[in-house]
C-alpha cells in the first residue's frame, strides 16, 4: 500500500494523478478462509482490522450484501463520546474514544475526528441528577466530563435558547475530548488497512445460509457460492436477528428503524455537538456547513431504511425550542438506518451457541462511537476466546440477569 502524503498528493499533481492505486482490492472470493467476517460496516472492518493488526490473523474474508460502509455506518451522525455510566459501558466507550484520536495516523488515511466537545443538555430536575451522578461516576473511571451550568452552556453555544418555553436549559454534561469524524472515512479507511493486509473485502455478496456440524461452524452459503470457514463473525447491527436465525439461535434484540436529516449548509455558527435527550433533538454542523440533525427511532419494530414525514415534524419542533433559528433552515436531506436495539441498551460481544460464531450486536442507535473499541475487543474474542473489554457484554447476560443498564441513563443513546 502506499503511504498518503502531502510528498505524495504534490508528487501525483505532477504527473496528472495517475500513480494512485485503488484504495481497496475487489476480489472474489476464495473456497475457504481461517475467519468470515459478514458486515462490512465500521464494526466488521475494525474487527478485521484488528485481527490483523493485533494478533496476525490475514487470511480473513469481509462479505458485504450492499457496498461496503452503506449501512449505518454511512448513515449516523457521528458524535463520538464516553459519558456512560455504567462501568463496562465507559471501559469500552472511552478505549474507542482514544483510539479515534490517533485513528488518522494509524490508518494512514484522514477520518477527520474533530474533537469539539459534546454537551448534553439538562433540561429536567431529572436530568440534573442523572447527569451530575455520571460526571461523579465518570471521575472515577477515569472519562474527563464535567457538570457546566447554564451560563457556561450559552459561552459554548451563542445560538442557543436557554429559556425555552418547555424545557429551560438547567446546565449540561460536558466532555470536551468528544466530537465527530467522517463516518465513510472511518470505514474507507479500515477497508483499505485490511486490504493492504491482505485480506478479502467482497461487495455484493450476501450470506444466504450458516453451515455447521455437531454445533460448530464450518462455512456460509452466499450469493457469490459457498465459503468454508473456521471461524465467523456476525456484524451485521439491524440484521444480526436474521443471521442468527440462520445459524439456528435468537439474539436478545429488537430492529427498528433510527432517522436523522441535513439542513442546507450556512455559515458556521455551532462548533460544539448539542444533544437535547429531554425534547429529543440533537444537532452538530458539519465542514460543509449543514447542520446534521438527529431524533429518535420509531415507535414500532421495522426495517424500513428511509425517512418518514412525521419525525421530521417531531425533531425539528423539538430543536426549534432550544434553537430558535432552526425555524429558518431548509430541510435538505432525510434518511433511516435499521437500529439493533437491546433491553439495557448496551451491546452485545459475545460467543454464541454454535462453537465458533461470535456476535457483535445491539450498539442501537450508538455505535458509531465505539467502532475502534468494539473491533478491538471482538478481534481479540475471536483470536483468543476472551475479551476483558467484552467480558461483560455477553449475551448470557439476559439469562443471568446480569444487565449492564444504560437506558434509563443515556436517554438518546446516540
Ligand atoms: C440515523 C442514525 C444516526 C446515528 N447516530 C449515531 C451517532 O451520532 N453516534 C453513534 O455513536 N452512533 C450513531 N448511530 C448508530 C451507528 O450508526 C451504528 O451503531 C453503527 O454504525 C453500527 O455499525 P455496524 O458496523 O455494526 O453496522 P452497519 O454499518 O449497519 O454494517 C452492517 C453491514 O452488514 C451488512 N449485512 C447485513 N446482512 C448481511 C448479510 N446477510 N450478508 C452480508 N452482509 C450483510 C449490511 O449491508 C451492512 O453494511 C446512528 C444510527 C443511525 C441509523
């Protein structure tokens, strides 16, 4: 693979950009490899990355229905940030945070993390509780957040209302290490990482079927022919109750269908990431200008991947409260991704039922964030059969009553 460099980009200027190579191979696929990794989204390929990366394991294949990073991945909108309460949940959160802060270098590719702080507003008695009580529980696992009070809010965010007519704004759950990054990138540049590895990344290639023998993998059936493996990995968000379903064993987790819109671009005028759990709002502005605006999920489980009329209604009346100039935006853009949704609302790195499949699943609405944290760990399930990242995040969890509950405390989980 070849480094990317300013040298580099003044060098192919020279000669009319013709020297690139292609950031990924596209290859078929082979009769058998030691892992199958189905999901080609952010979580898939950081598994594979890692895989590679940690403990040598190249001959791995990634197959993706779709193209790879069209899934939620590419559908999110991107804040990165730690503030969970529980224990294991910060763990994990906080090894992805730090792993986005020097993603851009490891990968060798531009992901753009823009840690320009996340802050979550208090807009309830409620609220003020919950979130002094995990700014107190994030001191001790070591997350840097802060309880800023109103004036505070307004020094950070000009455009904001805090006297709102329903909700004033009581303060805010600050991290100022949190932020975004490009989610494309996130997944252009791990593909191309595991590709320059040597491993396969196959597009268009849908699992169809899990074939196992005396309650162990040994291969997937797909649109592109029959794969042998040793061992598989579902990563799948939405769809993961789907390939369950084919390898024979059901997954604790609900789909349902996660929206968010665009406005058209404007100058700049918010350079922090506001969520407003409260009204069920959240909006953060992006390089272009738009500002990237995200509610909730639908009330019914479905995998409908599209917009609909009546959220956009519900979160921009929401936002129109605490920012009043949202009144004046045009709409540009509006779309869905199939959420994978938990009890506790925390995910699931997990063995399975069937020796050698492992799942990772139920990030929900979000995911995005822990993409590095989560690779990490799973790479590590898989290669070693423990995970002290995961160890908590086992499915077994909901036969043990052993919830790791972050509903009630994340509010919007994203
Ligand atoms: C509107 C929206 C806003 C969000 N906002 C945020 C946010 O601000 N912050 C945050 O942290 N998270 C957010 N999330 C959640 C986050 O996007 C997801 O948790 C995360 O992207 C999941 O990544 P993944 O790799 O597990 O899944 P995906 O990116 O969905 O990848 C799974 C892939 O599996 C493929 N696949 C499915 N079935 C098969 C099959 N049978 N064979 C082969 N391939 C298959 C799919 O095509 C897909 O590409 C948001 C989600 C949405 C929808």
């Amino acid at each position: 693979m070849k480094r990317y460099s300013a040298f580099a980009v003044a060098r192919e200027a020279l000669r009319y950009h013709t020297g690139w190579e292609r950031a990924w191979r596209s290859p078929e696929p082979k009769r058998r490899y030691d892992v199958i990794i189905v999901g080609a989204g952010g979580h898939g390929l950081a598994t594979a990355y890692f895989l590679g990366k940690n403990f040598g394991i190249t001959n791995v294949a990634v197959l993706e229905k779709g193209w790879l990073g069209g899934g939620n991945t590419g559908r999110n909108t991107t804040i990165i940030r730690s503030n969970y309460l529980q224990d294991p949940s910060a763990a994990i959160y906080e090894k992805a945070r730090s792993l986005y802060e020097t993603m851009s270098q490891d990968l060798n590719y531009n992901v753009m993390f823009s840690p320009r702080g996340v802050i979550m507003l208090a807009q309830t008695e409620h609220e003020v509780r919950g979130y002094k009580r995990t700014a107190h529980a994030n001191a001790l696992q070591g997350v840097q957040t802060e309880w800023i009070e109103p004036a505070r809010v307004k020094e950070l965010v000009p455009i904001i209302n805090l006297e709102g007519p329903r909700y004033p704004v009581l303060g805010g759950l600050w991290q100022e290490r949190g932020g975004t990054a490009r989610h494309d990138a996130v997944a252009w540049g791990y593909a191309r990482a595991c590709s320059a590895m040597g491993m396969d990344i196959i597009q268009k290639c849908e699992v169809t079927g899990v074939r196992s023998e005396n309650g162990r993998v040994v291969g997937v059936d797909t649109t592109k022919g029959a794969i042998d493996c040793d061992k598989l990995g579902m990563v799948v968000a939405g769809n993961c109750s789907h390939l369950s379903e084919m390898a024979g064993f059901r997954l604790p987790v609900e789909s349902v269908a996660l929206q968010a819109l665009v406005s058209e671009p404007i100058k700049p005028c918010m350079d922090v990431v506001v969520m407003a759990n409260t009204v069920h709002g959240y909006m953060s502005q992006s390089d272009k200008g738009e500002m990237v605006i995200g509610g909730g999920t639908d009330g019914f489980n479905n995998y409908t991947q599209r917009g609909s009329f009546h959220h956009i209604e519900e979160t921009v009346r929401a936002l129109n409260e605490t920012f009043p100039m949202v009144s004046r935006l045009k709409m540009l853009r509006q779309w869905g991704g199939i959420v994978d949704v938990t009890g506790d609302r925390s995910p699931l790195i997990s063995k399975t039922p069937v020796d050698n499949i492992f799942v990772n699943a139920g990030w929900g609405t979000g995911g995005f964030k822990a993409i590095p944290g989560s690779g990490w760990a799973m790479a590590e399930l898989m290669a070693t059969g423990h995970s002290p990242l995961a160890e908590e995040f086992s499915m077994m969890r909901f036969k043990e009553g052993k919830f790791i509950d972050e509903s009630v405390a994340a509010g919007v989980a994203h």
